[in-house]
C-alpha cells in the first residue's frame, strides 16, 4: 500500500541498523540451540561469553534490585504510599522523560491503538456526546495525540488522561498545547478543546493528576466511560508491597474500581509485559521469584503468597535500561491465568488478547516517530485504512527480524469486557 504524501516526504536521517525484533511470536529461549560456549548479546546489550554468563550478569543486577527496594535485611516494607512516592521520582528521574525513553515503542503502540479504537467501536456501536475514555497512567503524553487523532475518528468527544505524577502531567498538558493541534482552553480548571481539522471535530481533553483508583468522572449528567486504557504497563503498577496480602487487595479493589467506573459493556485495555512467553521477561519473573524465596521476602501462609510471589519481577533499570537512569523498580507480571480468574470474578470477560515482540531501540527521534505515526492516523483516508499504513511504516523504519533473541521482550494487551452482574 503507497504511503500518504506527507509520510513519504518525510526523510529524516535514516537509522543505524538495530537488528530490531518484529511480532513474529517466536519463543526464543525454547528454540535457543543449548551450547554453552556461544556468545549471546546480554539483556543489557552487551556481549557475553555464553548464555549462562548473561544471566550471571543479570542475576547479579537483579540482586542488587531486591537490595535497593526492600533492604539487604529485607525490613524495608514498601506500602502502596511510599511505592507510588517511589515511582514518581523513580519516572522524574528519567532523563528526556518517557516520551523519549518509549520512543523505539511508539509504532507499535499506535497499531495497537487504532485496533483498540476499532474493537472499541464494534463492542459499544453508537457513541454519544457524553461518551468518554479515561487514559489511565498516560506519563508524559507519549500517545495523547494519537488517541486524541483516533477519538475523532471514532466519535468519541471526551478524553480524561490521567496520571499519577503532576509533573507528568504537566508535560503532556504544555505538549498538547505547543504543537500538533489547535488547543483553547476553557473555564473548566485543566479541561481543553482540541480541534482535529481532517474531521472537523472538537475532543475535550481534561487533565487530571493523581491515583487513578480515587479518579471520579461519574457525577456529569448522562456522563459515561465507555473504555479505559492503561497503557504501557500501568496496571502492573497498583501495588502495596507491604505483605502478599495487600498485593491481592489493591489489585483487586484497584480493577474492582475501574469496573464501576465503565459503562456497561464499557471496555477496559490493559497492555502488561509478558511472563507467560519465553523471553527477557519470563526469565526476571523466574529469577525474581527465586530471590524472594531465598530471602524468605512477602511470605504468605496460604497459597496466596507463593501464587503472588510468581507473579513478581525486578527491574534494575540501571542494567537493562541505561538510558533511564541509575533506578530500581519492581511490577507486576501477572501470568494469564491468574489475571483471567482475577478479573472473571470483578464481572469481566476477556474481549480478545494480541501479543507481540517488543521492538528494539530507533536512531529516531521522538518528535519523528510522533509526527510519523499521528500523522499516518490524522492523513488516512479512514480508520480502516491507517493500520495499513502504520505497518508500512513499521516495516521501513523498524524492520522486523527472525533472529532468535534469549532475551527477547513480549508484551500483551488484554482487553476485558464489563458484563454485569
């Protein structure tokens, strides 16, 4: 399919190869030939001499990880207040912000957007004036515009984005209204009206700091949230670490709440890493798992603990990520069965489920690949058609590769219906 002209001219330099993984939905470490003495490139990109050095290496990391967050006495209990301070400073702390650090994710994510948007309008039908969607965790704004490009193709004329940091929030408020759209402000404190000009439509965007669980968009007259999207792992962060036992009740009061926020029949898109398939994650979530039993960390006297202590994963963002920054961080890496009795009992019903290989890192810039990847949607003919062009622009700036990779990400998007009771 023949991109737009406005993608076409766009020629930014052109990246450096990276040897980039596509969503072939291969399992790597399964199909990894077992020889001890070949060099494997590491989950922090650097070469080892073996598969097994890698994980020493990781191993190690992964210690330290457990080290900063719980304490080598392992008396640190991390309660959901002081978790959520954590993540603040831990994501302010990020230099050039998430936008920046998401960026090699940003196509991939918009794919997954306009087929969440279509899903979306399959699964309501007609869309009102009041319909609205809550954009739960949304950081810095790295996919405002995009799901503000796919509501006014979909009809959808109220946006809520959320997040828990007000400094994030901020950001994404003064992007939105520096570049990209036509944005006033209106009496309502923090609430915008943004123009779409390819559809001459007006979106009302209002900005809402703060813990997603205490958000509150029922009380407007005939105002309903017909979806909720919790992007880029967000809901592997309700958390309270304090015991196994309060890791089960915040994430289910957490997902308990969002259900009565949603319309019924509303749809709530939840996007999480991937543990259930072989890769970098299923390998953190075993190790993880193994580090708490021998530090005997978040014991239960049920089978609840040993169930929540599978579903665990370290990240020390200073191994596997250098480019955030010198942080740990800890999140919830549920495996499928377990989320699927969890939200079957909330009243939810799984809708569908897409995983895919995670792409690897872009010479682009963040601004390219955003003005890329908003403009394929905004310029498409129609909604239908800009998955096409999305994935042109994937195969030519991302590529796809069938190198087996041990460490290779996945992530998944659940998306969950609300039946009723």
């Amino acid at each position: 399919m023949a991109l737009p002209e406005h993608i076409l001219h766009f020629s930014p330099a052109p990246p450096e190869s990276s040897g980039g993984g596509g969503g072939d939905g291969s399992h790597p470490e399964e199909e990894r030939t077992k020889n001890e003495m070949t060099p494997v490139i590491g989950p922090d990109g650097k070469e080892y001499s073996s598969f097994d050095a890698a994980i020493e290496a990781l191993r190690n990391a992964l210690e330290k990880c457990c080290d900063s967050i719980f304490g080598r006495d392992g008396k640190n209990h991390l309660s959901l207040e002081r978790y959520q301070k954590f993540l603040i400073e831990s994501y302010n702390g990020v230099p050039g912000g998430m936008r920046e650090h998401g960026r090699h994710l940003t196509f991939q994510h918009a794919l997954d957007l306009v087929e969440n948007y279509m899903l979306l309008r399959q699964e309501v039908g007609t869309v009102t004036n009041n319909d609205t969607i809550i954009i739960g965790g949304g950081g810095d704004g790295r996919l405002l515009k995009h799901h503000i490009a796919l509501a006014a193709r979909s009809d959808v004329q109220c946006i809520v984005f959320n997040d828990l940091n007000p400094q994030s929030v901020e950001t994404a408020k003064k992007r939105l209204l520096q570049d990209g759209f036509e944005a006033q402000s209106t009496e309502e404190e923090n609430t915008f009206i943004v123009y779409v000009k390819e559809v001459d439509k007006d979106i009302k965007v209002t900005f809402c700091p703060g813990d997603l669980r205490a958000l509150n968009c029922t009380d407007e007259e005939n105002h309903r949230i017909i979806a909720i999207f919790l992007d880029y792992y967000v809901g592997s962060e309700f958390l309270d670490y304090s015991s196994v036992k309060r890791i089960h009740e915040v994430r289910r009061n957490t997902f308990r709440h969002l259900y009565e926020l949603l319309e019924e029949k509303g749809i709530l898109f939840d996007t999480h890493p991937d543990a259930d398939l072989s890769g970098l994650y299923r390998i953190v979530n075993d190790q993880t798992r193994d580090i708490l039993i021998k530090r005997k960390l978040l014991k239960g006297k049920s089978a609840l603990g040993e169930e929540e202590r599978k579903n665990l994963m370290l990240e020390p963002w200073d191994f596997l990520y250098p480019d955030m920054g010198n942080h740990h961080h800890i999140r919830y890496a549920t495996r499928d069965r377990v989320e699927n009795r969890l939200m079957q009992s909330l009243g939810f019903s799984r809708a569908t489920t897409r995983s895919h290989r995670v792409p690897s890192k872009t010479k682009f810039r963040a601004d390219e690949i955003e003005n890329m990847s908003v403009g394929a949607i905004r310029g498409a003919e129609d909604i239908d058609t800009t998955i096409d062009i999305i994935k042109a622009l994937i195969e030519r700036i991302v590529g796809s590769s069938a190198k087996i990779d041990p460490f290779a990400k996945f992530e998944t998007t659940n998306v969950w219906r609300k039946n009723g009771h």
